[in-house]
C-alpha cells in the first residue's frame, strides 16, 4: 500500500533502527518509545489489520508471537 507507513519502512522509503529482519518479519525500534525497549515488530505483508486476517496468515502470526519475547 502507498500511504501505509509500516509498508514504507518495509521498503526503505522511511528509515528505521533494525533489530530483526529476514523474509517475512521486520523488527524495529520505535521512534517514540513508551518504555525503556519499545521495538515494534510487523509483517512484511500488508495487513491493515487483526480484523483483515485469515487463515492464511497463520503461520505467519504464530512466527510473530514465538519471535516477541526473543527480541
């Protein structure tokens, strides 16, 4: 999506402070943080949001969620 944000970082249009990156996921400090690691982790498919989701992304949001508590 153009205007989606997290889909600019994904592209190197906005730069960001990496902490995670391979094919699927992308894990990046936040750039106002609210705690003292505030890293946000996001799908490099475009997902507006919990509610588009199907079982199709699975996989995908069961990698998210093993890779949390990693970062």
């Amino acid at each position: 999506m153009d205007d989606c944000v997290f889909c600019k970082i994904v592209r190197g249009d906005i730069p960001c402070r990496k902490v995670y990156d391979d094919g699927e996921l992308l894990a990046f400090h936040d750039i106002h943080p609210v705690a003292q690691v505030h890293i946000m982790l996001i799908p490099k498919l475009h997902v507006a949001s919990l509610m588009e989701a199907d079982g199709s992304h699975e996989a995908l949001l069961g990698r998210m969620l093993l890779l949390a508590p990693k970062l």
